[in-house]
C-alpha cells in the first residue's frame, strides 16, 4: 500500500487548532467576566457586559468559522494559509508601532482624531493590492462611520469618559 507523503492530503479537522484554543480561552473569560458583573452597581456593569458579550459572539464565530474550513478540506485551508504566508515582517512591525503611536497620541490629540489617524495608517500598511478611489472612498467612509459609532456608543451610551486633546 503507498503511503502519501503530503500529510494534509484528506486531513480533515480543526482549521487553526492553536487560534480556536485561544478563541474558547476568550469566551469563557468572556463568560467569568459577565459572572463577575453581579457585584458592580447596573450602571457600572454594562461596558464590561458589552465588552465581554462582543468578546464571546466574535470568538465564537472564529470557532466556527476554523470548524467550517476544517471539515471543507485542504483546498479551502490551503487558500486561507497562503493569506498569512504573503504578510511580511516589516508591515507586522509597522503595525506594532501604529498601535504605539496611537496609544501615544490618544492624550494629545483626542481619542477620535488619535484613533483615526490610526485607522489611516494601519489601513495603508494592511492593503497589499492596487485601491481604486472607488474602493479607497468606501473604505474611509465605512472606517470612518463604524470609528464615529464606537466613539459615540462608549461616550454617549455608556457614558464612558473619553480622552480629551487637542481636538475631542
């Protein structure tokens, strides 16, 4: 009987075993989380609710998502590996020094315009490809809108005071 020396060939399972171990570490964290909110006044326990409740719904759907690509086989796995495999080391650190840059900033210039310079920035390190304006227009105006909705979900609805610089 010949044995076939590609080990993924007919390997079907978990797509990234080490990234859905971590997402179910993060939605029972989740989990203890909400558990813990019993103590804190209602008004005090609903950012870590929603934090904890947006924590648990996206891992969850990563469980799913690696659990999905695992039982379609390689050739979706292989598609999904080449993704990582075309990042480089250069853009993974620019990216780190962005997120510094940015936590840096939130004081002098507000968190708003601090975390939309960063939105800029990392956009333009992420994007391998060719933008049409078309696309570079949709993607400002979506970044901008759903950065606006966070700014305005944890400032007016949650009430949670927000870093005030330069600007707001």
């Amino acid at each position: 009987m010949a044995r076939n020396t590609d080990a993924s060939a007919g390997r079907r399972g978990l797509h990234d075993p080490a990234g859905t171990a971590v997402a179910v570490l993060f939605i029972a964290l989740g989990v203890l989380l909400i558990t813990q909110t019993g103590r804190m006044t209602p008004m005090g326990s609903v950012f870590p609710i929603t934090i904890s409740v947006a924590m648990i719904v996206l891992s969850a759907v990563l469980v799913l998502r690696n659990v999905i690509i695992g039982f379609r086989g390689t050739e979706a796995a292989k598609e999904d590996d080449g993704a990582a495999e075309r990042g480089s080391m250069a853009r993974r650190i620019l990216f780190l020094v962005v997120m510094a840059a940015w936590v840096a900033l939130i004081p002098f210039l507000g968190f708003f315009v601090a975390s939309l310079l960063a939105f800029f920035a990392i956009m333009a390190i992420a994007t391998h490809e060719r933008v049409t304006m078309r696309e570079l227009a949709i993607l400002t105006a979506v970044g901008v809108a759903i950065l606006l909705a966070f700014y305005l979900l944890m400032a007016n609805v949650l009430l949670i005071p927000m870093p005030r610089g330069l600007f707001f």
